[in-house]
C-alpha cells in the first residue's frame, strides 16, 4: 500500500485527471484495489468438480402394500402412553419407573445437553468479542557499574498498562453463520436420537413383561400336567393293584413325571432371570424385580393407522427425524467449506492505557491513551489441496446422511408393514390356537375315560395328554406374540402421540 509520503511524492508525476482526483477517492481505490486482489488470489483455489450427488426420498413417492392401505383410516397415532392399552398397572409403573431411572435415559439426556453446549459455542463466533488485560510492574533499578550512575541508578519505577480488545467476525461469507446452524441442527438430531432410546427403553420393557407374562403361563401349563401325570400314575396304579394293570402300564405313568418337573424349574428361572432383566432396564438392583407381581396383560387395541401415513411418518418416526437433521446438519458443512474458499475478515481494535513513572498511582493519573480499529483479513491462497478436501468431505458426508435417510424411511414403512402383517396373523393364529386347544382337550378327556374304564392302553392317554400340552403352548406363544406385535406396531410408527413436533423440514428443501 501507498503510504501518504510516497503519494505526494509521486503526484507531479501523474496524468492531471488522476492528479485533480481528491486523495479520499484515490484511497478508497487504492483500498478497493485489495480488495479485488484478494479475491483474484482466493480463487487460485477453485471448487469446480465437487458436489453432493444425494437425493432424498420423497416419502410419498415410496409404494405402500395393502397391509398399509387396509389399515390406514381416519385413525389417530398412538397415544403418547401407549402401554397403558394393555391394561396392566404394574406394567405402567415399571415403564414409569424406568423413564426416571435407566442410565441409558441419563446417558441420552447428556449427550443432547452436550450438544446443546457445542451449539452455544459455534453460536459464540457470531458475537462480538472482548477480553480485557492489566499489567502492573515494577522495577528496582541496581546501582552498580552496568547502570553507572545514570538517572534510574538505585531508583525504583513502574511501568503498568491496561487495556481493552475485541474482535467481531463479519462473516461475509456465511461461514460462521452456517457453522452455528450446522451445531444446531446436530442439537436437533441429539433430541431425537434421545427421543429414539426412550422410545427403545419403554419397548423392551414391554416386551421383557410380555416374556414374564409367557413364562407364568406357561408354567401354569407344565403344573396342570404335572397335576395330570400324578393323577394318571395313581390311577394306574390302583388298576395294578386290582388286577387290570401291568407293572409296564405304571412306569409309562412314571417316565414323564421328571421331565415335567424339569421344565417347571426351567421356567421358575426363566421368570426369574425377567424379573432381573425388568429390573436391569429400571436402573434398580435384582432386589427391586423380586417385587414383580405376576403380570395381568390384555389388549383389545384394534390395528389402524392414519390416513397420512406416509408423510406424517416423517415427524413421528425419531429415528427419521435424526437423519433428517443429519442431512441439514452436513448441508451447512457445505456452505462451510465453502465459505473457506474466500478471505476471512474481522474486525479488531484495543484501546490501551499506560502509566510509566516513579510510583503505582501514576497508573491512575498518567495521560498515554492510545487506541487502534481495522479489518484483518486472512486470505487462502495456496493450502497443498486441504479445502478442497475438506470440501469433498462435506459433499461425501451429505451424500451419506441422505443415503441413511432414505434407508432409514424405506426401513421404517418395511417395519410398519411387517408388523400389520404380523399383527393381522396373529388375531388368525389365535383364534386357531384355542379351536385346537379344545380340541386337544376333547381328545385327552375321551382318551382318559377310556383308560379309566379298561377300554384303550395308557400309550392312548400319553399322546392325548401330549398333543394338549403342545396345542397349549403354542395358544399362549401365539398370546404373546401378538400383544409384542402391537409394541413394535407403536414402536414402528415412532410411539406416542406428537412425538414429533420436534420435525425439520423436508430434506429436498435443504440440499445444497
């Protein structure tokens, strides 16, 4: 830059038009001239051939089957407490319970305050800056031959200084602006990946509770036949002692009753090891569990689903909603990287105050005051290649939050899907369960009088008793099964009433 000596010195030497031109104006040229120099330099760093090549999915482009068609009514989401539909207040207890103390919810919760945080500091580089600073020293001048016997030989003075500085970025490029955007959107996406644990914690321990529940019944199964072998055994054995028995008759009676006895303390510690489990999700010891109740579920809930889905999906799913802010998140990386590509300017200034004498009150009444303002400008100019990169990076990492976006849709309307399906089959499945279960029992109660009355052999009790355990084994696994397809049906459709209203806007909006 001209300084105002080499000016006067060159103007004699000018054209007189450039000569009659006021010194302000040929300032302001000589400033604009920078200007363009720095911009002509910043694009010795060109970003022709990267860009992000993601699209994302419109959700109401995505094909439904009929599973989803045939359920979708003018039906409302589920509601935000959606295990109370199964009509078992311990089970809300424990859901309750489990909100409040899980550690996972604890860990969910941290990770969203942090983010908070970090979007508190990248919002700080938008603000105006200022830091202050004193200095106060003192200085005890020896007397001796280095010094000789100048004016500061054997005194003591002070040299203090205070002072105030500040910096605010302009951010005429956006750069800072779309960073603190960027940490916002990925606060966003904590929330919901928060929202996406709890909704994950209140359905395990739903589906645990629904296993306890299975575990009971099925031990109350492996009892009665219990209950039913001893009976049978007794009973052959008063027919040996009356002469229509064999002793072959009584240790067939005999042979199942280990078994039986096997299964029941397999499922004695099944229920226990649930127990254990519900009390695990809880955050509470194994002691807290040992209080479990036997569980009384029931589910009358009938299977519909709104008339908007797909597109309110897009809202209510949290996992959705957390790669939907994944990809605005890395669209303002974009933009930040770019904005790399261009000079940096900021605006400083100091204001400094200095007191230097013979004593620390001069501080107070010394009269050096300076002061200093202007822009500082860091321009990219060679870098070996690292904003490119860094802009390929950005354009790689939205190219991969979109393609996570569009699987994790194409997920959800698959798990939606599969549990309508599920669910729908199930309902069948049960009804056929019990039509079997009284059929089975038909059959064993035949079979059982018959024995009684010397007319059939205890191999025809055997089976009898056999098939009727099975039929109710597979009565209640079918129980079970459906009450866990309702869960996953909630938890498929992203829990519980307005759990979205925590939404971006769509992704097509935000690309870059």
């Amino acid at each position: 830059m001209l300084t105002a000596a080499r000016h006067a010195y060159l103007e004699p030497y000018l054209p007189l038009e450039i000569a009659a031109v006021p010194r302000r104006l040929i300032d302001e040229l000589k400033t604009l001239s920078v200007w363009t120099l720095t911009l002509t330099l910043s694009g010795c760093i060109g970003t022709g051939g990267i860009a992000p090549k993601g699209q994302a999915l419109p959700a109401n482009a995505l094909a439904t089957d009929l599973a989803i068609q045939a359920a979708a009514q003018d039906a409302r989401w589920p509601a935000s407490q959606w295990w109370r539909a199964y009509g078992d207040e311990q089970l809300n207890a424990w859901v309750a319970m489990a909100l409040l103390g899980s550690p996972s919810m604890a860990m969910a919760a941290a990770r969203v305050r942090q983010a908070k945080a970090m979007a508190g500091i990248a919002e700080s580089a938008e603000a105006l800056h200022i830091d202050a600073r004193s200095t106060l020293n003192r200085h005890d001048w020896p007397a001796d031959q280095f010094y000789g016997p100048g004016e500061l030989s054997g005194e003591t003075t002070w040299d203090n200084n205070a002072g105030l500085g500040f910096t605010y970025a302009l951010d005429l490029w956006g750069r800072e602006r779309n960073a603190s955007e960027r940490a916002v959107d990925l606060a966003h996406m904590s929330a919901a990946e928060a929202r996406q644990a709890r909704l994950e914690l209140e359905n395990n321990v739903v589906q645990v509770y629904i296993q306890l529940s299975l575990h009971y019944a099925q031990r109350d199964i492996a009892q009665n036949t219990l209950t039913q072998q001893q009976q049978i055994l007794e009973l052959a054995q008063r027919r040996l002692k009356g002469g229509l028995g064999t002793h072959f008759e009584v240790s067939q009676a005999e042979t199942p009753l280990p078994e039986t006895h096997r299964q029941i303390d397999a499922l004695d510690e099944a229920i226990a090891l649930a127990r254990n489990q519900l009390a695990a999700l809880a955050g509470k010891g194994p002691g807290e569990g040992a209080a479990l109740q036997r569980p009384t579920l029931s589910l009358q809930a009938p299977v519909t689903l709104p008339s908007a889905l797909p597109a309110e999906l897009l809202g209510q799913r949290p996992d959705v909603v957390a790669r939907r802010w994944a990809v605005d998140a890395q669209a303002r990386g974009i933009d930040v990287a770019h904005a790399g590509f261009y000079p940096n300017v900021d605006l400083v200034g100091s204001l400094s105050y200095m007191a230097t004498g013979g004593g620390m009150l001069e501080f107070l009444t010394g009269q050096k005051l300076g002061y200093s303002v202007g822009p500082a400008v860091t321009l990219p100019i060679f870098d070996g290649g690292r904003l490119r990169a860094e802009l390929g990076q950005a354009a790689a990492g939205y190219d991969l939050a979109v393609a996570r976006y569009n699987q994790t849709l194409i997920d959800a309307l698959k798990q939606i899907s599969d549990q309508l399906i599920r669910r729908a089959s199930m309902d069948k499945q049960q009804r056929f369960a019990a039509e079997s279960v009284l059929a089975a029992r038909k059959t064993y109660d035949i079979a059982l009088i018959a024995y009684q009355r010397g007319l059939t052999d205890y191999l025809n009790v055997l089976n009898a008793q056999t098939l009727l355990l099975r039929q109710q084994q597979v009565e209640q696994q079918v129980q079970a099964a459906r009450l866990s397809a309702h869960a996953d049906l909630v938890t498929a459709l992203g829990g519980g009433l307005g759990a979205g209203n925590d939404a971006p806007h769509s992704p097509a909006e935000t690309a870059p």
